[in-house]
C-alpha cells in the first residue's frame, strides 16, 4: 500500500508540474460579521452571511448569502456596489454574473472603491437597476465565477485587513451599510469524488498511518 501511494504521489507531482497549476480540493468560506452601519445593523458578534469561494477547475466560484432577515442594499457608503472585493491577475471580462434576482440586473464592476473607510476595493458586483438605499433590496443570494482564477487570487486583506465587504441592511430598523469579512474558515473537500486532489489526500493518510503502525510494531 504504501508503494502503491508514493507512486500516486509521484506521478501527482509530474503531472500539477507539467500542468503548472494547483487543483485544490476545498472551499474557503468568510463571514461577514463586522459592522459599519451607522448606527449598527445588528448587536455586537451577529453573523450577517457568508461568503464561500470555490474552486471549479481554471474557476473560482463565488457565493454571498445573507442570513435573514438582512438584505443587499444600494448605499454611497459602500460605493453603490452590492459586494466588493479585491483580485491578483483578474480582469472584469473573467467575471460571469449570474441573474439570480428576479426583475433586476447584477453586473461585474470595477474602479477604485474604498467607501466608508472600509478599505481599497477594485472590483465589486453591482445592481445597475436597483434604486438606493432599500428601495430594491434582495436577499437573493449573489453568486459569480471568475475564470483563469485560483481561490488564493482572492484572499489578500486590503490596507485595512478587510478582504470582502458587502452593502446590507436590515429592514426591520431601516439601517444599512457595509459588513466586512477578514477571517477565513477552511471547509475541507470531499475525498470521494474529489479526484486527483482527493486522492492525493487519501494517500497522505495511509502513508501516515503506516508509518504509525510501524512506530507502534
């Protein structure tokens, strides 16, 4: 068994050198838990939502929930961008937008966003049909991919230690603003089902547990 993993090992390593590319098999998911609005949008240590990006081959896919009863909003304090967040060697034609709110449009945007000291933004996802503040909320989620793109082109903390912001409200109190994530919570891949990258990890863990069993022999 542990010939067997080392040659899978082996020739993994060829292959991602020849390739000259990384396959990871995780996702990597923030939460939005930082508050902005003026005068708060909800007590101290409320998580608004999430943002999980996956990696789907040459693909990174996004996905920015909100838990309820929060809402995307269209404030200045957030550059009139539903989200933003920053990339290394992406430009705005990688960026695939999908219309998931009903009667509205959601577009890639990009330009020097930094609203609301939240930080410098280069790239945000826009409603360039919603009116402001409330008046077009959605709690639909916002979900896009970016090609050519690896999750880690993503995950630099701007100048301020933010890495994604989101423009929220809640309606309940009418407050909007931005929320901002930083801290990234891993989510391990499935290992059936994975491929290569999952295959790789099995292997890892028999090498390690044959190694224990000799230890222990």
């Amino acid at each position: 068994m542990t010939f067997t993993c080392r040659s899978v090992l082996a020739v993994a390593a060829f292959v991602a050198g020849i390739a000259g590319v990384s396959t990871p098999s995780y996702a990597l998911s923030f939460d939005l838990t930082s508050d902005h609005c003026s005068g708060g949008c909800a007590p101290a240590g409320t998580v608004f939502g999430t943002v999980t990006l996956t990696q789907n081959g040459t693909s990174v896919g996004f996905t920015v929930h909100l838990n309820s009863p929060f809402v995307f909003a269209n404030t200045g304090s957030v550059d009139n961008q539903a989200f933003k967040f920053n990339a290394t060697g992406v430009a705005v034609t990688d960026i695939l937008v999908n219309q998931t709110v009903p009667g509205q449009t959601l577009i890639a945007d990009t330009g020097a966003f930094n609203g609301d000291g939240t930080g410098p933004f280069s790239f945000g996802i826009a409603c360039s049909t919603c009116g402001g503040g409330l008046s077009s909320a959605f709690s639909n989620d916002i979900t896009f991919s970016v090609a050519n793109s690896v999750i880690s082109d993503f995950t630099n903390p701007n100048a301020n230690g933010n890495v994604f912001v989101a423009d929220i409200g809640n309606p309940a109190t009418g407050a909007t603003g931005p929320i901002d994530a930083s801290t990234p919570t891993p989510v391990p891949g499935p290992v059936v089902g994975a491929g290569l990258p999952g295959l790789i990890i099995a292997c890892g863990g028999l090498i390690a547990l044959a190694r224990r069993r000799r230890k222990i022999a």
